[in-house]
C-alpha cells in the first residue's frame, strides 16, 4: 500500500523538475549597484574657472536649466549643480559641479574645488583678450596641481558678441592645440556649443575605469563614494544652486 502511494507522487515529481529546467523562475531583482553598473551611469566631478564676468555661472545654468540671465550677479565663493549627459552607447554621465567665483579675493579657493576634479572648463571671454590670459594662468596651474588625468577643455563663451571679438578661433584653438586641450566656443546667451561642449567631455572621460581604481576615475552612480560627499558638504539640492551663483 505504502509503495503505492510513493510510486505516485513519482508521478507528479518528474514532470514538475522537467518543467521547472524549461521554464526557470526569473532572477531576483538586481540591486541599486548592479542597476547602476548595468545601465552604465557614472558621475564625475567637473570644475569651473575663468576671469569674472567671463559667463561661467551663465554657462552652467544654460546647461543645467536651459535658461539665460543678463543680469547675473558675481559668483561669492562656489556654486554647486549636478547635471546628467546621456551617450549614444546609453551612458549616462552625471557632472558634479562646482561653478567657481572669478573675482581675485577667491582664488585662494580654487584648489578644494579643482582637487580630484576629472575635467575642468577654463572659460574665457571672446570679447576680451586679457581673459584668454587669465585662462592661460588657469591652465598652467591645473597642469602643475590637478589630478594627472584631468580632461581639460578650453571655452571662448560669448560667441554671439562676434563684432566686438578680440581672441580669434585661430589663437586659442593653435594654443589648445598645443597644450592638448579640448577647445570650442559657446554662447551661454543663444546657447550654441552649450550642450556639446559638455557632451564632448562625457565622451573623452574614461568611462571604463572602475570605481574608484584610480583618482580620476568614474564612478558608478549610486556606489560607493570614496572621500567627501559634494552633496552634503554644500548643502546642495542636486539640480540647484547649493551657494550663490
Ligand atoms: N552676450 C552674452 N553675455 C553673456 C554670455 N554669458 C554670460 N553673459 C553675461 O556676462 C555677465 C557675467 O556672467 P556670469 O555668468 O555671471 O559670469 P561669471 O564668469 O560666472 O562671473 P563670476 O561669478 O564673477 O566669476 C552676465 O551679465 C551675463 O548675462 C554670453 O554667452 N553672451
Ligand atoms: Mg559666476
């Protein structure tokens, strides 16, 4: 009798194990890392510098939020922003930050911001020649102080101001040509080159370095975070203004 009754649930075993090897329960849900990973999001740090007035904040908040202010105040100290640029492999690339305030009394600021920064945009104004200077001597001291593998883009913002131009494209572009940096012009006001020029640097950061491998490297967003937290040493509301800019 016994045996019997085991013999038929025999029956109904075996077809149950050959079900379940053709159709698999499907994976637990991936965690937010492995999400991150898989969908390849990476965050960098990005810092702003360039004389006053050059249109470094203007830049940033035609790239963060789309619009243009003509009459925007002088950066005090630091502002903070994040924005998100996505690749055409599928890559979003988060920026961190950091818009620096021109004015000589902060210069002795600029070294926490452009510490450990993976790229910098060195704004200059077309309008004015002695800003392309001062974007040399920005230039010169990241090469000496910044991280090695620092991508570095050299920007002549203002471009629609082009009957008043002083630095020609062929001057900055020969300079940036020989210092190995990226170079382009925007307007902040019309916001042409705006979108690119960041989307250009997305492009050159080495978005297959690991997590904190190396300083300068990507990291994937939502891991781990090594050293400070930008976010909450400003204050910040990602997407907004953590200080004024
Ligand atoms: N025509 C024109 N004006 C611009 C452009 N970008 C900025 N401006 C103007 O230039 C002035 C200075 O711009 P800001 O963005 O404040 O300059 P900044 O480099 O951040 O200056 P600091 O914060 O002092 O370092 C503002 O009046 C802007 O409206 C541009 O592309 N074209
Ligand atoms: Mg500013």
């Amino acid at each position: 009798m016994m045996m019997q009754k085991n013999s038929s649930a025999w029956l109904w075993v075996l077809p149950l194990y050959y079900l379940r090897k053709l159709y698999p329960p499907p994976p637990p849900p991936p965690s937010n890392l492995h999400r991150n990973l898989m969908s390849k999001q990476f965050q960098f740090k990005l810092v702003l510098l360039g004389e006053s007035a050059v249109g470094k904040s203007s830049l940033v908040l035609r790239f963060v939020k789309d619009q243009f202010d003509d009459y925007r105040e002088s950066t005090i100290g630091a502002a903070f922003l994040t924005q998100t640029v996505t690749l055409d492999d599928g890559a979003a690339v988060k920026f961190e930050i950091w818009d620096t305030a021109g004015q000589e009394r902060y210069k002795s600021l600029a070294p926490m911001y452009y510490r450990n920064a993976n790229c910098a945009v060195v704004v200059y104004d077309i309008t004015q020649s002695s800003s392309l200077e001062k974007a040399r001597t920005w230039i010169r001291e990241l090469q000496r102080q910044a991280d090695r593998s620092i991508v570095i883009a050299l920007c002549g913002n203002k471009a629609d101001l082009e009957e008043r131009r002083q630095v020609t494209q062929e001057e900055a572009k020969k300079y940036a040509e020989e210092e190995g940096l990226m170079w382009s012009e925007t307007s902040a006001k019309s916001g042409d080159g705006v979108q690119e020029i960041f989307t250009e640097i997305a492009k050159k950061l080495p978005l297959t370095a690991l997590p904190s491998a190396r300083s300068g490297a990507a990291r994937p967003a939502g891991g781990a975070r090594a050293g400070v937290d930008l976010n909450r040493q400003a204050g910040a509301n990602p997407g907004g203004d953590a200080c004024n800019c």
